[in-house]
C-alpha cells in the first residue's frame, strides 16, 4: 500500500512517496485505454449540477488542459481537466461529441451511459 496523503506536505506521489510538488518520478502515466473517447453526463456528487465529462483521451496533462480550454471555448461554460478526465459545466454531450469527432486526429467517440 502506497502513501497518497500526508498531513506533514498534502498529497503524495504514488510512484516515489515524495510530495507532489517534489516528485522525482513524474509518475502521470495512465492506464491505456481501449482507444475510444467517452463522452456522458455526470451529477454524482456535485449536487444535483450536471457536467459533461470526456474520458478516455490519449493525452497528457498539458495537452489535456489545452483540450479543455478549447472545449469549455466551444460550450461557452466553466470547467476543469483532472486526473485524465476532462469536466465541462452543464449538459453539453451533443455539442462535445460532434466537436471531437470533426477534430482531426480521427478520434473514436461515443455516448456513454444513458
């Protein structure tokens, strides 16, 4: 079991144990994916507030982040990209999906979830 959360320095690398911050592994590798971007509608622990999260990019963090801005752009909303998932404010899957499959790297793109 490795150390995430210390109260002495705040959040842990899980590869070197080392503070965030300080981390000498750089440790940001994902699992791969199956190779098809996900798009649904999330409300589980936001209230009742709905986003639209897009998983499954083969991308990394910075290149996630400048996804986001592009996408939070398209849908005129707020929004975040952490942890390889990219949360954008309200419900905007139609306009998410057809934004990703126009882009040109040739992405596959679904609808998950109801």
């Amino acid at each position: 079991m490795s150390l995430v959360y210390s109260t002495d320095f705040g959040r842990a690398c899980p590869g070197c144990g080392q503070p965030v911050a300080q981390c000498a592994c750089k440790a940001k590798a994902r699992p791969a994916g199956d190779g098809i971007v996900r798009v649904r509608r999330e409300t589980a622990g936001r209230k009742g507030k709905g986003v639209t999260a897009v998983l499954g990019l083969p991308l990394d963090d910075a290149a996630l982040t400048a996804l986001a801005k592009q996408l939070k752009a398209v849908c005129g909303s707020g929004g975040t990209a952490k942890d390889g998932v990219i949360e954008i404010q309200g419900d905007h899957l139609e306009k998410v999906v057809a934004w990703l499959q126009a882009r040109p790297e040739g992405w596959t793109v679904k609808r998950a979830g109801g």
